[in-house]
C-alpha cells in the first residue's frame, strides 16, 4: 500500500465561513496503480493532491503515505519526503522563468544535493524521452503549452518518485496534446510502475485510467475500475 | 547549477530595480571609502607635514599657539614676532640637540598664476638642514653668505615660478631682486611651495630687523620636554608647542567635521539597506508562487533563505565594488572640495585609500548584504508551499 487514506477531512477556515473542502474521505491505493481523479470544478480534487503531496495538512483523519503516518512527519522533514517520495505536475507547469527547460528540470535534484554533472545527464535523459531533446536549452517562454507540461512531467520524474500527481495535466492544452501527455502518463505507469494519480475534469482522459474516482462537494461518489 | 547563479539570474530579471538598489550600495559605500580614506590620508599627511618640520619643539611669539603652529606648517600672512635674542638665550639649554631660528613672511603677487596669491619667504640659518637632514638639493647649493642676496627654492615653487639656478627672482613691493642659487629636491611638504633666504637678508629686505618667527628646537630626550617647556614660561613674551599637542588639536578640531560626514555616511549606509531590503522583499512578494513551487518540488526553507540572502549579497557586493572604485575615481575630486574646506589641509594626498580600507569595505558590504537580506528570506523560506502556489491563481 502506498497511500492509505481514513476517514480524512479538509476544513479551511475564513473570516466568514468554514469550508469543509473534503468530508470523510477513506482511500487505500496500491503501487503502480493508475487513477484519474474526476469532478467539476470546487469538487475537491486539487484540495485532495494538494494533501497527498504534503502541501497541505488534513484537519481530521488518519493520512499514511509509503506506509508512514503524516502526523508524525516533522514539519521540517517535508521538504525531503516530498523530494525522495513525490512528484508534482501542476495545470499551469509553474516554471523558474529565468532558467532553461533543463535548469528545471536539474532543479529538484540540486535540492536533493546532487553533483552537477549527474544532474545534468539525468535531467537531458529525461527531456529525451519525454521528445523534447532539440529544447532542452530554451526557456519556458519559448516553449508552447504541449512542450512546457513535458518539461513539467521530466522535473516531477527526476527525482525518480515512488507516487506522481498529476492535478490538471492537460487543463491548459488542446485536445490533440491533452492526448499525448495523458499517452505520456499512461506509460510512464507502465514502464515504470510508478503510482500516478491524475486530477481531470476531461471524462474522455479521465476514463482511460485504470481506476477512477469521482469527487462530488469534498466527498468520493464513485471509485471504479 | 548552483543556487549563486539562479540568485545571479533573478537578479537579471528587474535590471534597472537591482541597478538602482546596486547605485544605492555603492553611493553609500563611496562616501564610507572616501570618509575612512581621509581619515588615514589626513593623518598621515599631517604626520608627515609635522614630522617633516624637523623638531618637537616649536618657539613662537605669545599668542595663540595653535595658530602660530598652524601658520608655521601652512605659512601664511599674519605671523607674530619676537627677538632674536630669545633665540641666543634659549640656544644655551644644555638640553638642545638641535635648534634653528626663522624668519617667515609673505608677500602678496599679484602676477602669480591664476589671478595672483601669497608667495611664502623663510629666513633660516644653516642649522636648518641639520634639523631637516631630508632636505637635499636638486641643483644648486647653500648661500654664499649669511646676507647674501639670494635664495633657495622648494621645489614646486621653482616649477610655478619655472626657475633655474642661476636665474633672478623679483620680490614685488621690496624692489629686491635675489639670485637663485639652490633648488631643494621635493619633500612632499609646505617646504616645497616656499622660497629660502639666509636670515638676516630677509630680516633687512622685510625690514624687521632682530626679529625672528619662531624656534624649531629638538632636544636631546624627549623626556625633558614637559620640563623644557615649563622653565621657558618666565619668557613673557613667547610660548612653546609641542609639535605632538598640534597633532593632537588639529586632529581633534577635524574629528568634529569626520563626525558630521560620518552621519553622513551612515544615513547612506541606513538608506541603501532599507533599499535593499525594500527590493528584495518586492522580488520575493513578485516570485511567491515560483517559491511555493521551489518548496513544492523539494527546497527546504533553509535552501529558500539562501537563495534570498545571496541576491541581497550580490546587490551589496557588486555595490561595493563599484563603490569603492567610484571613491578611487573621485578620490582626487573630493580632496579638491576638502582641501577648499579645511582651515588647515596638509600636503600631500588627504585621501588614502588602500587594498587593506578596500577589502575591508567589501567585507563591509557582504555584511551590509548579510543583515538587508535577513528579512526579506525570513519571509520567503517561512513560505507555507500551498499559499505560495495559490497566490498566483
């Protein structure tokens, strides 16, 4: 089991109101599963990656990722169990504007310490499998919607994670890339048997995952394979 | 790649907001070089100035004592007299090492280059160059006689007045023409800019017969000193200055301009941190959702607050580069103003920057970066990941 999920609430507090983001929510998911993450809009599927990838806290619940208890994660060991465990593709890609599609990709892993040149190599491996070998040296400005959400996919796998997320992978891409990245994914699992969970509202992406979920007002309305 | 150049990069981002920031550093750095440059400069050119007057000791008419050391170091019009006898009495202490009489005037040339000024006359004895053994000369010799009419150069006064040996100098309103039989080497003092004359011709061309200025004596231990001058106080008409009191005064009367420039400086230095940190903190606040990015693929806080703090130093450190070369630049400047300032400004150069003022600086400046930065990567590394990221949406 890699995530295993009991009973988790989300609660986010304004002046005004209490917003309950995630009621009850109980999952258990197994290594090299592949699952879309379906709902409209506010339906609580980014609220539910967002704790999966220790950006957020659970207000109720019991959260186990790589069978370890969150609660008992020290604040200040986030950072590195997100770097040896997770990776994020986030909608918008969120790239360093100043640095390259390969500086990107080298990030994470000049995080994790490691020597330039090995960086280097593994980020340019990376970049070549995800098609985009000619574009290693350009920045993120330079890159169109497809070409950016592969560099973001090679930064989030270049730490070599055991759980990728994935929270709106093709929002921002047009039918044909939106495709080819989904294809991307699915491969990605194959090969690899890495565990990919993937935020979409896209039903046609969303139904060629091995397992899905629905996620209706914070609560999980359907989980079927 | 390395944090340093991703710093280096973000930098580049705003170019004319870090070259403000940079301009602020290195104004403020300039003024602090410039400031503790004529700190050491000043003081080594008055150590010089004294010390190149030859004796510890100086004799003058009664009076104020600091400006009649101050008149014998600057020269100038305006000079008190006593007898020369005094000088025959005094010449008898046991305790004397050397001793030597002069006579200094000033004449008004009103054919001097750039509009006219004072031309600066000394009447000395032979003991001079004995008190004064750096004194050598260029070309030339001694007078031929102690009324000789004739004279002896410093050297930039030979230059302005681009004379030879050999050559005849006129005195304006004394109708005296005098022959120029020495050229001194430069001294890097007042003695540069002023034309010798045996004693007693001055005395008689001046027509102050039996007068004198003052008595440079050095004595044989300088622990006499305090003893020498108190059995000289039954002499009512003089007074005695320790050359050691006139470095002390002089340094003390400019200590209160130093104060006031130092203000100065640290109201700079105050203003380019609060610039620094204003800059950085907007490029943090710009770039939240790229550190909430950085925090979401695995930077630690700590790698956060480094990425910060280099971007301040960087901004410090280049601009106390430019600063410091922008205070060498207009070192010569600067002492133009100072020395238009000063009631008092020695020869030679009153700013005195060097590599040990310069490195210090830039550590200075690297510390300036340290402290600015403080703040601004508090803010950033403390960042909560997910607030970070949704602040863009």
């Amino acid at each position: 089991m890699v995530i295993e999920i009991a009973n988790v609430d989300k609660i986010y507090h304004s002046e005004a109101e209490k917003i309950h983001a995630l009621k009850d929510i109980s999952l258990k998911i197994e290594e090299g599963e592949f699952i879309s993450i379906m709902g409209h809009s506010g339906a609580g599927k980014t609220t539910l990656l967002n704790l999966l990838g220790c950006l957020d806290g659970i207000s109720n619940g019991k959260l186990k990722i790589m069978k370890k208890d969150l609660d008992l994660v020290k604040k200040k060991d986030f950072p590195k169990f997100r770097r040896d465990n997770i990776g994020i593709i986030f909608q918008d890609f969120l790239f360093v504007p100043t640095l390259t599609a390969l500086e990107n990709v080298m990030l994470p892993l000049h995080f994790k310490r490691k020597k330039d040149a090995n960086a280097e190599k593994k980020a340019k491996n990376l970049l070549t499998k995800v098609g985009l070998e000619k574009r290693i040296n350009h920045f993120p400005r330079e890159l169109s919607g497809g070409e950016m959400q592969r560099v973001a996919i090679a930064r989030a796998l270049v730490n070599e994670p055991k759980i990728l997320l994935a929270d709106e992978p093709t929002g921002n891409l047009d039918t044909k890339n939106a495709q080819n990245i989904f294809d991307l994914l699915k491969e990605i699992n194959a090969k690899e048997k890495m565990t990919i969970l993937v935020a979409t509202h896209n039903k046609k992406l969303g139904k060629q995952a091995k397992r899905h979920i629905h996620i209706e007002d914070g609560s999980i309305k359907e989980d079927s394979v | 790649m390395r944090l340093l150049k991703i710093a280096y990069k973000n930098l580049k981002r705003k170019k004319i907001r870090s070259l403000l920031t940079i301009g602020g550093v290195s104004v403020a750095v300039a003024v602090l070089v410039s400031l503790l440059g004529f700190n050491s400069g000043y003081q080594l050119a008055l150590n010089n100035d004294v010390d190149k007057m030859g004796y510890q000791v100086l004799v003058t008419a009664k009076g104020c004592p600091y400006e009649a050391a101050t008149l014998m170091l600057k020269g100038g019009g305006g000079m008190r007299y006593m007898e020369e006898n005094v000088y025959n009495r005094i010449v008898q202490d046991e305790r004397i090492d050397q001793i030597t009489p002069q006579l200094m005037t000033t004449v008004y040339n009103a054919g001097k280059e750039g509009g006219g000024g004072f031309t600066m006359y000394m009447g000395i004895l032979d003991s001079y160059l004995v008190l004064k053994p750096w004194s050598k000369f260029e070309s030339g010799s001694w007078f031929s006689s102690e009324d000789a009419d004739e004279v002896i150069i410093g050297y930039e006064a030979a230059e302005l007045e681009q004379r030879e040996v050999g050559d005849m100098i006129f005195i304006p309103g004394k109708e005296q023409i005098l022959k120029v039989v020495g050229i001194f080497e430069r001294t890097g003092t007042q003695d540069d800019g002023v034309i010798f004359m045996p004693l007693k011709s001055t005395q008689r061309i001046f027509e102050l017969p039996n007068q004198i200025t003052g008595i440079g004596i050095k004595l044989k231990k300088l622990s006499d000193l305090m003893q020498f001058e108190e059995d000289l106080y039954d002499e009512a008409s003089i007074q005695v200055i320790s050359m050691a009191q006139v470095k002390g005064t002089i340094m003390g009367l400019i200590s209160s301009a130093q104060i006031l420039v130092t203000s100065v400086a640290i109201i700079a230095i105050f203003v380019a941190i609060v610039g620094v940190i204003n800059t950085i903190l907007m490029s943090v606040f710009e770039r939240t959702q790229e550190i909430g990015v950085m925090k979401a693929i695995g930077a630690s806080n700590l790698d956060i607050f480094q990425l910060i703090w280099y971007e301040t130093i960087f901004i410090c450190l280049i601009g106390g580069v430019l600063g410091s070369v922008m205070a060498v630049l207009a070192g010569n400047l600067v002492e133009y103003f100072v020395k238009a300032l000063l009631p008092y400004a020695p020869a030679g150069k009153l700013i005195y920057i060097d590599a040990k003022l310069i490195l210090s600086t830039q550590i200075g400046a690297v510390v300036l970066g340290l402290i600015s930065g403080v703040y601004p990567a508090f803010r950033a590394a403390n960042m909560r990941p997910i607030e970070a990221i949704r602040s863009g949406e």
